[in-house]
C-alpha cells in the first residue's frame, strides 16, 4: 500500500516523452526556414554573378562557363555512380544461395539482416555519394576540356615523337584526367564489390573451404583486368610524357624533356612495360574460363617485377654507367633540344646578343657629354620613390590617395615624347572624417583626376614638375573624364546613382555633389537584385535602406586586374596595371598572357617567383595573379583595358599568331577584339609588360647561350643582381627608360636591366628591350655582353662606390644631419660610347617635410663619379666638359667644371652669393624647425635667383649671345633649367665652384 500519511506534497509529476506539438511545429519551421535561408544564400551567390556578368557585357563567359562546369559535373558524376553501382549490384547479384554455417558468416548474418529493409537507399546513397564527388572533381576540369575541344595546331613538332605542340598543350592533360578518372572509378569498384562479396559470402577469411566463390573470382579479376588495361594506358602516355617531364640537372634549376637517359632507356622501359600489362590483362580476363587467380597473379608479379628492373634499375644504370663517365657528349644533342624549345617557348629565341667592350675608348670629353645626352633620357624622378610627394603635394583631401608605386609612361607635347611619372588621385576611405555605412558606400565612391609630372626635370625646390595637377586636374592632358570609380585601391563596394548624392571634389566654395550616370554597376531597383546583394554582401541594410531608390546601382569587383581576371578567367594578369589618358577618358591598361606547362623540350618556371623583386616585395599589389603557376609557355596575347568611369572592360586580340589565345577565342567566340580596333591613341600608351619582361629576363640567364656545351658548363651562366639601393636582397626590377643601344639611330621607350656573373658582383651583360607599340621594333630584346677578360662594375659594385667616396659619404652625413633621411632613387644604366653610364637620384626628407625631395644626383662613368646638385652639374664633373650648347669651362683640371666666363659678371656673382646665403639660412633654419624663417629663406633665394637670371640674360646680350634670357637663366643655375637648379644647393653648389 502507498503511504498515504500526512508528507509534504510531492508536486507536480515531470513527464519526459516527446516535445510537445508547439514545440515540433517550431523545430520544423526552424529547420525549414534554415533550409530555406541556406538555398537562398546560394541563389543570391549565383544570382548576383549573373548580374555582375551582364552588366559587363560578359554574360557569355559565364554561361559557357557555367554550362561546361555543370555537363562535366552531371557526366562524370553519373559515369562514376553507374561503374560503382552495378558493380554493387552485380556483387550482390553474384552472392551464393547459401552461405555457409560458420562463425564468420553468422556475425555476418546480423549485418545482412539490419540492412536488408535499406538496400535500395543504401545502394542510391553510396552511389549519389560518389557521384558528387567525381562530379565535383571533374566540374573543375573545365578548362582542360574546353582546350580539348577546341584546341588549334601549333604548327610545330617536338622533335622526338614529331606531333604538334597541340598534342602536349591541349590533347595530353585531357587524356591523363580520363586516365586518373578511369583510375578512381575501378578502385572504387573494386573494394565496393569485394565488399559486397564479402558481406554475402563470395568471399571468406576464416570460413572453411574456397576462398572465394567462382563468381565472386570473374568479376573481381574483370575489375583488376581492367586496371592493369589501364595502367598499360598509362604507360603508353608516359612515352610522350616524357618530352614535357620535369627534372633536375646539372646545370639548370630545371630541365624539361628528354635526356640521354630517357631516350635510351625510359622510352624503351615504357614501351616493354606497355606490351607486359597488356599480356597481363589478358590473363586476368581469362578467369572468367579458367576460374583460377594462378596466371593472372604470375603476370601480375612479373609487370612489378618488370617495373622495378626496366624502368627503375636499367635507366640508373644506363646513367651511371654511360652518361656519367661521357656526360657532355652524351647529353649535348638533347641539351640543343632544350634550348631551341625554350627560346621558342618564352619569346627569346630573337634576342640579339652583341659583343660590348664596356670601357670607352673616346678621349673627346665634350663628345662624350653630349653623348650622354644623346644616349637617354636620364629619368631623375623615380616612381617608386615620389609617391609621398605626390601625396603631399596633390592629395589636396584625405579621402584621396595615390598608389605606392607611380607608373612611367610617354606623352606628346609639340610633337616631342615626353617620358612622364602618372598616378591618380583615387578614393582613400581610411581618410574620410566620419565613417559610417552612407559615408562609406553612398557618399564617398570615387576618386578625382590624374597627376602627371615630368620624369626627366624638378623644380627649384626639388620637386616634381608637374604636367597635370589641381582639383579638378588641369594642365597639358586637356579635357577629359576625371571621376574615377574603378581603380587599384577601389576595393569596396558602393552604391550610386540613386537618391543619395555623392562628394564629387571640394574647392573653395565647398563640396560639389554628382550622381552617377554611367553604364557601369547592377541595377538596384528591383527587390529581388536587392535581396540578393543583402545576402550576397552579409549587408540586411541593402534591403531596406531608402538611400536606394529609382536608379541605384551597385559598383564591386573595381580594381582592374580583378574586372579583367573575372571576364577573362583563362588569362594569366600583369602585376603592374597602369592609367592613361585616352580619347577623353582614364583608362586602366592591363598586360594579360596566354601561358601553358604542356610546350615539349621546353624548360618550366613558376611564375610568382620569377617575377618576384624589391618592388613586389614591398607591395604585394604590383605581384603577378597566378602566384603558383609553373607555365613553359607564356605569351602576351591580350592587351585589356578599364575604363576608370564606367569600369567598361575591354579584350584586344595582341598576339595574332598564339595558338593558346585562338583556343580560348573558340571557346569563349566575341570575347576578344581584333588587334585592329585599338585605336592610335591607345595604342601610343600600350608598352611592353614588366612580368613577361621578367620571366625572359631570368630564362636569359642561362638561355643566351646557343651552344650546348658552354650550356653544359656553366660557365655562362648569369643572375640578377639584388637591388643595390637597398638591402632587402630582393632582385632589381627592371625600369622603364628612353634610351638609346649602340645600332640604334635614335633613342626608344625601353624596359632595361642588368646581369651579374654568377655569384659575382660585377657586370656581365646589359639587357633591353623596345618597349614601345606601335613601332617596328617592339618586343626586339638586345643585350649587351660584356668580355670576361675585363672587369666592369656592376650595380652593387657602383653603390658600394658611391657610399666609400669619403667626399660623397660626408655629403651624405650631412644630408641625414637632425631627423632628415635619405632615399636612393633608381640606378639606371645606360650604355654610352662602349662604356656604362650609371645615374642614381637622391632624395631627402628634411625636418618637417615628410616627403622626398631631390637633392643631388650621383653619376659614374669609367671609374670616375660625381655626386653634384643637378644632373647636368653630375654630367659636367664625371666628363670634364660641358655639353657643346653651352660656354666651354674656364679651366679644366681634377675632373671639375669651372661656371662659364659669363658667370664671372660681377651683377651675376653677386646675385649668386646673395643666393648661396639665403640657402644656407634656409638649411639652417630647417635644422632648428623654424618654418618661417624657412620661407623668408626661400623668398630671398628666389629673388636672388631672379636677381642672377636677369644680369645673366642682359650680360648675353651685351656680348651677342645667343639663347638669351633662357640660356642665361640656366648657366646662372648651373643646371638644365633654372627650375631645377635651387633648393638642394644647386645654386649653393655654382657658388662654391666659382669662389
């Protein structure tokens, strides 16, 4: 009986069962809506790259794109889940009426048993299972199927085998994925059939009697027969894999194609092998008459046998005991394979090498400093230096910046190229006073205008002198579009067009708005586009925000290389996209390359480390894309250009004869324009690219060479010297320069660079290349190769020159006097009458300036240098002479140049020493932070200066002289324009000449 008495109350009974109906009917509605969201989320992935896509009329490149990714994934998936499950089914099919009464098989029953209600699903889950996978797999092969398809003939043949180039570039990579496909699906086939053979008795472990039934025998050596068939597949391939086989060798870092050894003792192997797995495939289909593993397991044992001694021992003993004790005659015929393939492969197979003295044997010093103005356009202002200064002088509003890195090009005034340092004043969000979602994305959206200076000339404070500059930007580049919305540090999304305005530029008078009304950018307007991009962007506000309105759009994907990389995913991008002006908008000019790893002989290099120097270093923005991508093939097929405005991506067909762009022009048909529709004016701003420049550049290091047995030794083998004006020990990028090489009338837009011996410091060769379109000789590579009976001073050598002059290191100590730094600008060489011009800018950053300024200039010539004011001052010293359109010098000794006779002018000398005080006030008060009497220094200069150029223009014309006010006004500055000549001490520096 229950104790009925007088406890306390036991409460309310707690019942624990199932969730009661509220609760089911939330979990599944929790559960559906989740469902729900998660379909959504990808809808709006895919939605919005719809969108994306045919707002830059690419929509194309998707769809094909898409298409082949989802017929590769449903064929491949459903050819995987088919060869799994019949083989399932089969197995199970082929499993014996009874099984036999052991322990084994009555642990087993209680496994048939569970599963017998869920065979079917349980057959369709494994089956989709593997499905995805191999379709998942094979969706990413898209690109290797669509250059099977559509591959074109390279017109030429590997020289051992004698197929097309098309054979190794486009047929072979599909052949291996079907290879390694047919590969997983008989694996998989295997051990799902044993398996299920296992599970219904066909096959025992511990059972008494057979091992395996008769059945269960046929099908699995069916399954093995048709592995070995492919591996004899495999075999058959390897033979021509074998010209695209990389190794390492003696004298390369990599060596592509075939050597002595595999000619004469792996093709062979492969070939006997191939005979050997076919035999054994044979034996193993012969067990479905035979009914016995016995002859199938001996030719099994035999072909590893046969692996292991034909295709492993015999080629290493071939190796050791042929090639080594004769390696240069052995291996000579197939190095000269090499280094005809890879000279084709990479361009350089037109390099034009020529013998260079490297020491001057002209004894005219006048003849020599004219020229060396004759030989180059010496280029004082270095792009990878002055971009404080641009930013100091033209960032005019916080929210612009410039990039790090300013770009070189080439622009026209009265006829004369003028090589030029452009950046753009582009949108800085970390700049803007008040951030905030509206701030961020619907009031600050683009940048204004470009910055353009000379490259070649400063003015009288060191600073640039600028062709286009101001808010708005005004100056020689005319009208044109300057609202930049697309460009390197545009990397957020923002909203436009709508009922929000935007800052377009303050001035004086305030902000002035704009809305945007170009063709670029996703409608906004309609819910659905808005819903997506909510989910899309994790951003809830794009929804309901009513900033957005009746013309919205929505601007991503903006930087260049991005927009170019996403139309065009099949090309490998420049690191360097550059602006220009032209036909009245700013447009983005990005290099972009065809490449592949399939060219036959010829040798492979991974790009990210091939391009790689100081300058990627430091900015990971200017790297090449594809990092990783080890190519033996690489062509610049495609110039693409950006509008800044509207963000308009546009494909040129460049390389009309690469049969890799024509592949991909079949795939992807209207993507890429004719050659012929660039215009003159674009085409005067297009240039040879640094990337491809730089993978040529170190292929040349061993690729120069012609003959196979200086290859062989190494002896000719060269590197790129570090960058000598710093110490990241990172190579030196090459640099853009107007110049001229010794079979040249005149000078050409180059890209140059330097060689060293290797492990060596001094310089063995100079390399150029015309980097102009347009012109005949673009793309010629030159390089200059220097005796190596001579020694002539590389990069580093020169610097380590310049630091241990005593007179330049204590100019350089003072320089660096309170909190000022200095910066070495870029060392450029010139070839100059059989010898090497070397120039350096200098720069500082004094006192309160936080910006470089150029303050001197170091030249080297023959052992001699200089480290004056100006260039034409540093010219003048390292020569002994001036230049023949000025006065001669006074008197010539101790390699100095003496100010002309004109200078003597008492008015003039006495102008000029007003000027060297006011200098050396103005240093002085820079050291003590005193700013104002900073600018009371720099007012007096330039009256003295004024003061100088006036006496010298009427003293020329007393005498007759010719040039007048502006000849004087130089030789009174003492340098190429009386601009350039003041506040680094130029006219300080005249002044102590000729006291």
């Amino acid at each position: 009986m229950p104790d009925r008495g007088g406890g306390p109350p036991t409460g309310p009974r707690i019942r624990v069962g199932r969730p009661s109906r509220r609760v089911r009917t939330l979990l599944m509605t929790l559960g559906v809506l989740a469902v729900l969201g998660m379909a959504f989320t990808m809808f709006a992935g895919f939605w919005t790259d719809w969108l994306w896509y045919r707002s830059v009329h690419y929509s194309s490149v998707f769809t094909t794109t898409l298409w082949t990714k989802i017929g590769l994934f449903f064929v491949f998936g459903l050819l995987m889940a088919l060869a799994v499950g019949f083989n399932i089914w089969l197995a199970h099919r082929l499993r014996p009426p009874l099984s036999a009464m052991s322990m084994e098989q009555q642990n087993l029953d209680r496994y048939r048993m569970g599963i017998a209600p869920y065979k079917k699903w349980l057959l369709l889950g494994i089956t989709a299972l593997v499905g995805l996978i191999a379709g998942a797999s094979a969706s990413g092969q898209w690109r290797t199927w669509l250059m099977w398809v559509n591959g074109v003939s390279f017109g030429q043949k590997d020289p051992q085998f004698k197929l097309d180039v098309a054979f190794y570039a486009f047929d072979l990579p599909w052949y291996r994925f079907l290879l390694g496909f047919g590969f997983a699906a008989v694996i998989i086939s295997v051990i799902a059939a044993a398996l299920t053979h296992y599970l219904y008795g066909g096959l025992r472990v511990t059972s008494p009697g057979a091992r395996a039934t008769a059945a269960a025998t046929g099908h699995l050596s069916v399954l093995l027969g048709v592995f070995v068939a492919l591996k004899a597949v495999a075999y058959w391939l390897d033979r021509y894999g074998l010209a695209v086989k990389s190794s390492d060798f003696k004298a390369t870092d990599s060596w592509t194609g075939l050597r002595y050894v595999d000619a004469n003792a792996y093709l062979p192997a492969k070939t006997i092998l191939f005979c050997i797995a076919v035999i054994c495939a044979l034996l193993f289909f012969a067990t479905l008459w035979r009914r016995t593993w016995q002859l199938p397991v001996i030719g099994f044992g035999l072909m590893v046998l046969s692996a292991i001694l034909i295709g492993g021992l015999y080629p290493a003993l071939v190796q050791k005991f042929q090639v080594q004790p004769n390696e240069q005659a052995k291996e000579a015929p197939y190095v000269a394979k090499n280094l005809a393939a890879t000279r084709e492969a990479y361009g350089i197979e037109g390099t034009q090498v020529s013998e260079y003295p490297g020491v001057s044997e002209t004894k005219d010093k006048t003849k020599l400093r004219d020229d060396a103005d004759d030989a180059a356009s010496i280029r004082i202002m270095d792009p990878n230096v002055i971009s404080p200064t641009f930013q100091q002088l033209q960032q005019m509003r916080n929210y612009y910046a410039f990039p790090t890195n300013l770009d070189v090009d080439r622009y026209s005034k009265d006829g004369k190229d003028q090589d030029t340092v452009i950046g753009l004043r582009e949108l800085n969000l970390a700049g803007i006073p008040k951030k905030n979602w509206i701030n961020n994305h619907f009031r600050y959206t683009h940048g204004y205008g470009v910055v353009a200076a000379k490259g070649t000339e400063v003015d009288s404070e060191g600073r640039p002198v600028f062709t286009e500059s101001n808010l708005p930007s005004e100056g020689d580049l005319g009208t044109y579009e300057q609202r930049i919305y697309y460009g390197e540090k545009t990397t957020t999304y923002s909203i436009v067009g709508g009922p929000q305005k935007e800052i377009d530029y303050s001035d004086d008078s305030g902000e002035k708005t704009f809305s945007y009304t170009g063709d670029g950018g996703v409608d906004l307007s309609n819910p659905i586009n808005r819903a997506a991009y909510a989910a899309a962007f994790s951003e809830p506000q794009i929804l309901y925000s009513g900033a957005i309105g009746e013309g919205s759009k929505i601007l991503y994907n903006r930087t260049p290389k991005e927009r170019v990389e996403a139309v065009a995913p099949w090309l490998t991008i420049d690191g360097d996209a550059y602006p220009a002006v032209v036909d009245g908008r700013i447009q983005w000019i990005v290099d972009a390359y065809t490449t592949t790893n399939g060219y036959p002989y010829a040798s492979r290099t991974t790009l990210g480390d091939t391009t790689a120097d100081s300058l990627t270093a430091a900015n990971d923005q200017r790297a090449v894309v594809a990092q990783q991508n080890q190519v033996n093939y690489i062509r610049n097929s495609v110039k693409a250009t950006v509008d800044a405005y509207s963000g308009d991506v546009k494909l040129y067909q460049w390389d009309t004869e690469d049969p890799v762009l024509k592949t991909w022009m079949k795939a992807f048909p209207n993507t890429v324009q004719d050659k012929d529709e660039i215009s003159d004016e674009l085409m005067a701003h297009l240039r040879y690219p640094q990337d491809l420049f730089k993978v040529q550049r170190e292929l040349l290091t061993r690729y120069h060479v012609k003959d196979a047995n200086t290859f062989l030794s190494g002896s000719e083998v060269w590197q790129v010297p570090d960058d000598p004006t710093n110490k990241s020990g990172d190579a030196v990028p090459p640099y853009y320069l107007s110049m001229k090489m010794p079979d040249q009338d005149q000078q050409a837009f180059s890209l140059t660079t330097t060689f060293t011996p290797n492990g060596r410091d001094n310089l063995s060769a100079f390399m150029a290349v015309d980097a102009e379109a347009g012109t005949e000789g673009y793309g010629k590579i030159r390089i200059l190769k220097l005796p190596t009976s001579t020694t002539v001073n590389g990069p580093k050598q020169v610097q380590s020159q310049f630091n241990s002059e005593q007179d330049i290191a204590e100019s350089i100590r003072l320089l660096r006097g309170g909190d000022s730094e200095v910066e070495y600008g870029n060392l450029l060489t010139v070839p100059l009458d059989g010898g090497l011009l070397y120039v350096e800018p200098v720069y500082v950053r004094g006192g309160d300036l936080k910006y470089p300024l150029l303050r001197k200039v170091l030249v080297s010539y023959g052992g001699n240098t200089a480290f004056e004011n100006t260039l034409d001052e540093a010219l003048n010293k390292v020569f002994g002479a001036q230049a023949a359109d000025t006065d001669p010098p006074a008197d010539e000794g101790e390699g100095t140049t003496e100010p002309p006779p004109t200078s003597t002018n008492p008015t003039v000398r006495e102008a000029l020493s007003d000027a060297q005080e006011a200098f050396d006030a103005g240093q002085k008060a820079l050291e003590q932070k005193d700013l104002a009497a900073y600018a009371k220094a720099q007012e007096d200069l330039e009256e003295a200066l004024k003061r100088a150029e006036a006496a010298q223009a009427k003293a020329d014309q007393d005498a007759g002289g010719k040039n007048g006010d502006d000849k004087g006004g130089d030789k009174a500055g003492g340098g190429e324009s009386t601009p350039s000549a003041t506040p680094s001490g130029d006219t300080g520096g005249g002044g102590s000449d000729s006291g």
